[in-house]
C-alpha cells in the first residue's frame, strides 16, 4: 500500500503493533508521518506514546469488555436470556501520527 501512487490519507491498522509496523516502513521507505500518510492503531499500548513518531491510538475499555463477555457466558451457561448487544465507549487518542 504505501508504493501505491494514490495512497490513502490514512491507514487504521488492527492494532497498535501492526500500526508501529506500518511507521517503520513509512520511514524505511522515506513516507513521511503523518504529513503524507496518517496511522491510527488500536488497544492504546503503553510503547505507543513513547515511540519516535508517537501514534494515535484507540482506547477500548478492554477489562469492562472482558468482564461483560464473561457476564454473558455464565449467563448463557446457567441458561438465563442474555442481551445479544452491548455497547462501549471508544477513545481516540491523538498523538503524532495522525
């Protein structure tokens, strides 16, 4: 993606280390961030706001996530109704990168 002639302004990434991974070969590949190319990962990793470029993340609230599923699945094991959707409140956390 970033050889194409056409890049996109930004690439969101699965995750933070992939995120990190797309950086690097922005740099190697003299793609300067975020000026010629934005990237946002996810899951907010304690290493992503102490990199060269530091990177924008988004914040999930991982242990409430955590915590419902395991609600739902003891639930569903014990055989009471379960809600089939919960909501969480995402953060985007802007740093360098994006």
């Amino acid at each position: 993606m970033l050889t194409l002639n056409v890049r996109p302004d930004v690439l969101i990434a699965g995750s933070d280390e992939v995120a990190m991974g797309v950086v690097q070969e922005a740099e190697r590949c003299k793609i300067n961030v975020p000026s010629a190319i934005g990237v946002l990962g996810v899951d907010d990793q304690p290493m992503s706001a102490n990199l060269k470029i530091p990177l924008s993340t988004v914040q999930q609230p991982v242990k409430r996530m955590g915590q419902a599923a395991a609600e739902v699945m003891l639930k569903q094991i014990s055989g009471t109704e379960t809600s089939t959707e919960t909501v969480f409140e995402l953060k985007v956390i802007k740093r360098a990168s994006a």
